[in-house]
C-alpha cells in the first residue's frame, strides 16, 4: 500500500517509521522494496555521492537529478525532496517556486527544510499550495557554519524551551512529521510527547515516532569513521573492495573471462 503523508501522521502511536535516504534509482528500489515508510532525498547527497565535506554546495539541479532517479525506484514509498541551502531562504516566492520544481519536475511527494518557527511561513506557503512538508530540527547541517560544528543541540533548558516552540510553530504551519537532529535522548522524548505529528529521530534516542539515517552510512559505504548515532548494518564497503581486488587480480591473472562469460 502506497505511503501518504497522512499515512506518516497517523502511524503517530501506532506503527515505528523506519526511514532512509535514497539517491539513486537502484538503491530506491531495494529500499522501497524493504518496505520503507518514507525515502528522503538528502542533501547529504553533497557528502555521500558527491564528495563534498558539507551538504551547503549541492545544487537544485544536482537534487532534482537525483530526485527523479529515486522517485522512478519507488512504488510505495512516500518520496520527500530536501531542499538545498539558498533554494528557500532568501524569499517565500523562491521557496515555493522551488519546492514545486521537486513535486512538478522531479515526481517527489514532498520537501524538507532546516529551521525552527521563523520557517513557519514558508511551511503555510508550501502547504496551501499543495506542497507537503517534513520540518527539521536540532541540528541543522545547513546552518553549520553559524553552528561551529556538528555538535548536540538543546542541552541548555532556554535551547530545550526554544525545540519545543519551534516544535509547536512547525506542526501549526502544517509540517507533517519533523526530523530531530542530534538532541538528547531525553528532549527527543519530551518533544516527540509534546507534538500531534510524527518525530524522526536521527541522533535523538530511543522515543522519536521513527529513526532515520543515511544509507551510506548505515551500510558502511564510508571508510572514515560514521557518527556515534549512525549503527553500522553492513560493511558493503569493505564487500565492495573485495570485489574489485578479486576482479582485478583475475583479469591480470587471464583467468576472467573463463569458457562461462565468454561467446
Ligand atoms: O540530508 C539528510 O540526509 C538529512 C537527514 C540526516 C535527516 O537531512
């Protein structure tokens, strides 16, 4: 059965959400075909495919071309788009106008943006013209540089007091669930207690309403080291290596192609 965003709030008490990122048509299909909720479209594209050490200079153009790669993999997955640094920020006209790019060019179901109630009006914006949107908070990646490093957010009681008016300010704009990013486990709690819509937690704890986290990250694609919060369910990378040294040692050795690839 197809993923809706109203599907995402009512799983709220009832059903954990387990999410991924997807960037690609070929992993979409495999992650669709788990039974993954909802496949996000990460701007951590930027670091995961692209090379980059921050995910501020992915582009719209770069986003949509993975995005409608995703979107073609997926059968029952809900889609949502992230939205890039810069793509929303300087004007409500520039936002709308490049959520519905994702939504009208690339297929997506929905966009994500950073950022706490000074976002609510875009989130109005977006949501009366049709465009769903996932809110994310804590920490945010696109604010990094004013942020001075990928740090725990909302260990001050005044931070604390801050999430959970932004919370409240998100879900009252229309956002349909909202990512937490990198909090304590306990300010997961009490702001997944505290909102009517779903909390996905990435570095949030064990309450969120679900849990997301970067594939590559999660299958061990990376050789530096992942985040404490990011478990490791696979070493593809080390599989990976070992299947290249293995190709390439057989084809110096003449020993492939052998009678069974060859015409
Ligand atoms: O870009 C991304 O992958 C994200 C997740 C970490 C939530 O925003």
């Amino acid at each position: 059965m197809q993923w809706t965003t109203a599907r995402i709030r009512a799983a709220k008490g009832q059903q954990k959400l387990a999410c991924l990122t997807a960037y690609d048509y070929a992993t979409a299909t495999l992650i669709d075909g788990a039974g993954v909720p909802l496949t996000l479209v990460g701007d951590s594209l930027a670091m995961a495919m692209l090379g980059y050490t921050t995910t501020l200079p992915v582009t719209m153009e770069e986003m949509l071309h993975h995005t409608a790669a995703v979107v073609r993999g997926v059968t029952q997955s809900l889609v949502v788009a992230d939205m890039p640094f810069l793509s929303y920020q300087v004007s409500l006209e520039q936002g709308l106008a490049n959520a519905g790019r994702f939504i009208k060019e690339a297929g997506a179901d929905a966009v994500k943006v950073e950022g706490g109630a000074f976002r609510a009006p875009l989130v109005e914006a977006l949501n009366q013209n049709g465009i769903p949107v996932l809110g994310h908070i804590g920490l945010t990646p696109q604010s990094i540089k004013q942020v001075g490093g990928y740090k725990v957010q909302g260990r001050a009681p005044e931070q604390v007091t801050q999430l959970l008016a932004d919370a409240a300010a998100l879900e009252a704009a229309g956002c349909f669930a909202l990512v937490l990013e990198c909090v304590p486990e306990p300010v997961g709690r009490q702001l997944t207690a505290a909102a009517g819509i779903p909390t996905i937690g990435i570095g949030a704890g064990r309450y969120c309403d679900g849990q997301i986290l970067v594939t590559h990250d999660m299958l061990g694609l990376h050789s530096h080291l992942t985040p404490r919060f990011a478990k490791r369910y696979a070493e593809l990378g080390a599989t990976m290596t070992a299947a290249f040294d293995a190709y390439k040692d057989e084809v110096e050795a003449g020993t492939f192609p052998s009678d069974e690839h060859a015409y």
